[in-house]
C-alpha cells in the first residue's frame, strides 16, 4: 500500500480507503486510526480524514485486503 502522500490508506485490520475528498477530489490527510470491530466492520463512519479546501470529510472506502505475513 502507498504510504502516506499517496492515494491510498490502509488500516491494521486490512480496510482500505482512497485518500480523495469526496467533494472536491484534492488528496486528504488521513486520520492515524479507525475502529474495526471483532467482525471486519468499521465501528465509526464519520469522518475520517482532513481535507484542507472542505475540512472533515470521509474517505471513500474501497474495500477489505489480506495483510501479508
């Protein structure tokens, strides 16, 4: 996965966002964590990264990935 300037973000846990604003389409800064609950579901769907031109936004979620060991 990209690190943390590139377009996308992974969490422990393996849910993976698209740093884009849903808004506006500029690349966000992304929250350090998120919740992930026992069953693989986000806990949390508020927002979860800081767009600089719309301010709090949510990333769109892309999916779930297999971290590998």
């Amino acid at each position: 996965m990209s690190g943390p300037e590139g377009p996308y973000q992974s969490y422990a846990g393996g849910a993976l966002y698209s740093r884009r604003c849903p808004s506006c389409g500029r690349i966000v800064e992304a929250d350090e964590s998120i919740l992930i609950n026992g069953l693989d579901e986000v806990v949390d769907e508020g927002s979860n990264a800081e767009c600089r031109k719309c301010g709090r936004v949510q990333m769109p979620f892309l999916g779930w990935y297999e971290e590998a060991s």
